[in-house]
C-alpha cells in the first residue's frame, strides 16, 4: 500500500487498517479478525476525533458522520460473523477496501493538511 499521510501515525494506523482489510478476504478467515478490525478502527478513529476537536476542525461533522457510518457497518458485520462464508468474506473485504481507500485518500487528506497547517503557526 502506498502513503497515506504525512503524518506518521496516521499513516501507520491506515496501513493496518487495510491489512486487516485483506486479512478478511483470506481463507478460513477466523472470527477475530472482525474483532480486530472493530477494534483498530474505533481506535483509529478516536484518534483523528481528538485531534478534529483539540484544532476545531471546520469540517469536523461530515467526518465524524462518515465514521459513523463505518462504524456501524463493522458492528452489523461483528455481529453476522458466523454466518459468513468464503465469496461473502472476500466481497466484504473488496467492499471495505473501497470505502477506506476512498476514505483514507479523501476526507482524511483534508484533515491531514489541516493538522500539519495548525502545527507550522
Ligand atoms: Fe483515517
Ligand atoms: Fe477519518
């Protein structure tokens, strides 16, 4: 995976999250997986809310709804584990790819140069 970010741990944290991503679309893919993946992300994005709300992020709203949204397709797919197959794990894991990408090289960017402009005044 190419960089996310130029902020350190942003970045690193966007690398496991999609990790953990392919990780589901893997064979035999074990339940705690889906329990890692909810919890890296909530930590992840945490994380970012800290810091949208110590920089009083303007857009701070949109993106919290957009993990929001996230985070609520994670506990919908946490709770269904079981009945997963194999098609069903990798179709999850391309769909999550896609929203995280699009995430990650989006809004995300957006508050990336946010942060690194409030840390140059
Ligand atoms: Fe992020
Ligand atoms: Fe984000």
């Amino acid at each position: 995976m190419k960089k996310t970010s130029d902020i350190i741990w942003q970045d690193k944290q966007h690398q496991i999250l999609f990790q953990l991503i392919d990780q589901l679309g893997m064979k035999d893919v074990d339940a705690q997986v889906f329990v890692s993946l909810c919890h890296y992300a909530e930590n992840h994005f945490s994380l970012e809310e800290e810091y949208m709300a110590q920089i009083n992020y303007p857009y701070a709203r949109e993106h919290i709804m957009a993990h929001d949204k996230f985070r609520k397709e994670l506990k919908t797919m946490l709770e269904q584990h079981h009945e997963y197959d194999e098609a069903l794990c990798q179709s999850l894991s391309l769909f999550l790819t896609e929203w995280l990408t699009r995430h990650v090289f989006g809004i995300d960017k957006k508050l990336e140069e946010f942060i690194l402009a409030s840390k140059r005044k």
